[in-house]
C-alpha cells in the first residue's frame, strides 16, 4: 500500500529554485534571442517599404501618368530634403503636432470620463452608447464646415475636429477594457476598502488597460486622421502651417513632388508615434500580464 509522505523542505527548494531561474536576469544568448526578434519585426516593413518604391518606379517607368501627375521618387525626395533644408518641413510638423498633441490631451480626459461613465450607469450606456459609437462611425470631415461656422478659422476649430475624432473610441476603448474585467476583481477591491475614485483608480483602470490602451492608441489615429482633415480646409495666415494645409497649398500649386512628399511626411509623423509610443507602451502592458511572452 502506498503511503503518503509529507514533502520536504529540499523538494521546495527545487520548486523555488525553478520559478526563481524563470525570472533570471536575461543572459546573453536571450540577448542575442532579443536581438533577431528585434531584427525580424523590423526588415519586413523595411522591405515592404522598398517594394512601394519600385512599384512607383516601375509606374514612373511605364509612364502611366505624366510626370505632372505621377512625379519619380527622386523628385519627391529632392523636394523633401529641400524642405527640410528652407526647415518649412520641421515647422509644419512642429504645428501639426502641437494641435494634434493638444487635441488628444482634451480626448482623453473627456474620453475617460464618458466610457467610465458608460459602464457605471446602466441609463447612460443605453441611452448615449449607440450615439458613441455613431460618432465613432462618422467621418471626422464632417465636422469641419460646422467647426468653421462656430469657431471661425481658428486653432479652435481644428482642435474641435480632433477632439469630435478622438473621443468617441476612446470612450468605447475603455468601456470594453472595463467589460473585460472579471467581476471578482471590483468585489475584492470592496473588501479591502477601495470605493468610489480609489477603485477606479486602484482597480478599475489598471485592470481595464489593455483595452484602454487599445481605444487611446486607436483614438490618437483618428485624431492625427482628424487634424489632416481640418487642415486641409482651415487655412489661415495667421494659423501658421501645418501639414495638412502644406499639402493644400502644394496641390493649388500644382507641384506634384511637394505633393508627394507632403504625404511621406504625414505617413512617417503618423508612424513614428505609434512605434516611439504606443507600440512599446502596448508591448509593456501586455508583457507584465503574461499575455505577450515572446512573440515581441
């Protein structure tokens, strides 16, 4: 007959020695792991990059457009270094980013307080969910003539058209990180005292924050999208230039590179702050909760 004997302290010291060596200091061999991961998340957009340039080069090539239409990738590079030289490029991206960083700033805060708001009062939800996510839906261009009217051409109302951009996903970002949360976790917070602000702030967010995460990083795409609109119409001396309204400007022009090299600029703007940000951000959060490992 088997006979149950109580384990000893050496078997627990296995047990902690091995969940001790899976938080071990990386080595490095998992260096040089990180490395090529690292490696290979960057060489594909690389190469994507590379085959939209020969594809433009190829239709350049084949003359498909004129050259007043469809300019080469070397003209749009002369007249993007060009600007960069006249520094008209570094003050318009400066300008864009000021109203865009602004305007997101002023979305999250209203944001935060709409989706938590959403998922706190049953009537709320019901009643302005389905208009949340209508504005959502809605092209952010459409708020341009009214911004206008309201607001004049002015900073105003391009940061109207921005906030009206990012507000609404980011009010559905955290009503769904919210929906996610395991209905133990606001229970235990009860009991340990944390209620009213002190749970949302102790539970309730930290909680919900990959899907909070989520909506911010969508509603900052919509805000920069946002922006681009308004610019594109709101056009004032006095404003100073942003890109939106440099690319406006070029295409009254009829310079096509300028054109195109506008474009760059905004596509790379647009990159650069999500994989300076909100990447490494979203990579942190998942990571700490286990739900990353090392796919990143």
């Amino acid at each position: 007959m088997a006979v149950n004997t109580p384990t000893s302290r050496d078997d627990f010291a296995d047990l902690e020695a091995g969940l001790d060596a899976l938080d071990s200091p990386v080595g490095p061999n998992d260096r040089k792991a990180a490395a090529r991961r690292m490696l290979n998340s960057v060489w594909p957009p690389i190469l994507a990059i590379i085959v939209l340039i020969a594809f433009w080069w190829a239709a350049y090539a084949l003359k498909l457009k004129p050259e007043y239409v469809l300019p080469s990738p070397a003209s749009a590079w002369d007249s993007f270094v060009a600007g960069l030289e006249s520094g008209a490029t570094q003050k318009a991206v400066f300008n864009s980013l000021q109203r865009a960083f602004v305007g997101f700033a002023i979305s999250v805060v209203i944001g935060t307080i709409i989706g938590l708001a959403l998922t706190k009062f049953a009537f709320f939800r019901r009643g302005f969910g389905p208009l949340i996510t209508g504005l959502q839906i809605l092209p952010s261009v459409a708020w341009v003539p009214a911004a206008i009217i309201w607001f004049g051409l002015s900073n105003e109302a391009m940061l109207f058209v921005v906030i009206m951009g990012a507000t609404p996903s980011i009010a559905n970002g955290i009503k769904s990180g919210v929906d996610q949360i395991p209905p133990l976790y606001p229970r235990v917070g009860t009991m340990l005292g944390a209620r009213g602000l002190n749970q949302i702030r102790y539970v309730i967010l930290p909680a919900s924050l990959p899907g909070y995460l989520s909506g911010l990083r969508q509603g900052w795409a919509f805000a920069w999208r946002s922006l681009m609109a308004a610019e594109l119409i709101v056009f004032s001396p006095a404003l100073g230039l942003g890109l939106g309204q440099v690319l406006d400007q070029n295409r009254t022009l009829g310079d096509m590179p300028g054109v195109m090299a506008t474009i760059i600029s905004i596509l790379f703007v647009g990159i650069l702050v999500e994989l300076c940000f909100f990447a490494p951000l979203e990579r942190r959060v998942l990571r700490q909760r286990g739900l990353l490992g090392d796919k990143l």
